[in-house]
C-alpha cells in the first residue's frame, strides 16, 4: 500500500507540474503574430482565430439583399430624432449632420435637418441598398473606399464612426415601422441592420475565414481543452490517493 501511495503521489505531482507548465506556455507570447504584427498568447490567438471563424460565418449580405430587392421602389416617410441619454449638449445635432449625410451621398431619399430630428422621404430599397453596399465594404475591411465616400461630408475620417450612422438611423426606421404596423418593411430594416450592419461593424479589422479552412484546428483545439481540463482532475486525485485521501462508498448500515 506504502509503494502505491508513493506511486500515485508521484503521478500526481508530475501530472500537476506539467499542467502548470503547460498553462504558463498558453499565457507566453510565443504564438503567431496577430495580422498586424502584435505578439500574442495562446488564449489571444485562440480568441483571434474564433472571431475569424465566426466572421466567416456571418456573411449574409448577399442573401439579405436578394430580399430587398422587393422593396425597390416602396416609397417611406420617417422623422425622428437621434439623440441618446449620455448625449452632451450639441452631440446629438452633429450626429443628425453626419447620419444626415448618409441620404445626401446616396441615390434614393432626400433628408431634412432640424436639430437633432431627421426627416427622411424616399425609396426604401435604395436606401438599403445603400446600407448593404456599405457594409459590404465594411465586412471585407476596405475603410478606404468609405472614407473617399463620406469623410469630406461628415467631417470625420474614423471608418467605423462613419459607419456607424447607420446603425443610428435604421434602428429608429425599424421601430417607427413597427409602430405604424408595416411588418415587411421593419424585418427587411431589421434584417439589414442586424445580419449586416452590425456584423460589418463588430468584425471590421478581423479576416475572415471559413470553418472548413479550419476544421482540424479547431477540432484539435476541442480534443485538447477535454484532455486538459481532465489533467488537472486526475493530478489532483493522484495526489489525494498518495495522501491516503480516497473516495470510496460508504457501507451500507444494517439494522440490528
């Protein structure tokens, strides 16, 4: 028993230091550079790889703007107003500006400024047609072309400030639709915002890749997580078992 004990206390102790050894490895920047060129850790790149898996698979512009396609033509009229709760005095009049800009640049509607209010009159499928196209640049990480596009108009070079307007204009579009009880036109509104604008916006930067591209990385990755996490839980019980700490069941009472 004395030989056992000894046995499994070394095992676990074993078991226990290279798990440790592993983990200071995972948090050592010895892993590929990110696309531009910073140093990363195990847990950086694991996090960067899955954000480019995930963007690949949120390409959905294509299919959403098939949908549009219906609302060619469909005249809408929309006033609201863009400011927000944290809004300093004046920020929400140039946020009205720059969103404004959005319907100056792009064939379709024409807009009206009154402060912080829009008023927007026009053709809804051209205007998210607009939006698609936009995104479309976005989601492919080609700032440039929308900075050519809107940075004279709005005063402002930050690509995804730029971008962003749209996403401060469609939200309020979608609710007044609901309100007004135009079902089609607010999941089209809803359908460009959340599938394509807002994916454009959260993955600008990020490369995108396919998870086929990938599959045997990430499944390396899922078989290595189980094993690992199994490690340290049988390091631990090792050690236990050379303490002469065991987990057995309890026997059963008899009654006398």
């Amino acid at each position: 028993m004395a030989g056992s004990a000894k046995k499994h206390m070394g095992l676990g102790i074993i078991m226990a230091l290279s798990f440790f050894v592993i983990l200071f490895l995972m948090f050592s920047p010895i892993f590929p550079k990110t696309s531009d060129g910073q140093p990363q850790n195990g847990l950086q790149w694991a996090d960067e790889m899955f954000n480019q898996l995930a963007k690949g698979s949120s390409y959905f512009i294509p299919k959403v703007a098939k949908s549009n396609e219906k609302f060619m033509g469909r005249m809408f009229t929309a006033t609201f107003k863009v400011d927000k709760p944290e809004d300093k005095p004046g920020d929400a009049e140039k946020r009205a500006q720059r969103a404004s800009q959005l319907f100056i640049v792009n064939p379709g509607a024409k807009v009206e400024v009154n402060g912080a209010e829009l008023k927007i009159e026009g053709d809804l499928g051209m205007v998210l047609k607009a939006a698609l196209e936009d995104a479309d640049v976005m989601f492919k990480n080609e700032g440039d072309k929308l900075k050519a596009k809107y940075a004279a108009a709005m005063g402002t070079d930050d690509v995804k400030q730029i971008f962003r307007q749209w996403n401060n204009v469609l939200p309020k579009i979608d609710k007044l639709f609901k309100k007004e009880g135009k079902i089609e036109e607010s999941k089209i509104v809803s359908d460009v915002t959340k599938k394509t604008v807002e994916a454009a916006y959260n993955f600008y930067g990020v490369q995108a890749v396919q998870v086929k591209e990938k599959a045997g990385l990430m499944t390396f990755l899922l078989v290595f997580y189980v094993i690992y996490t199994m490690w340290w839980g049988f390091a631990i019980f090792y050690i236990f078992e050379g303490l002469g700490l065991s987990m057995k069941k309890a026997k059963e009472k008899k009654e006398v």
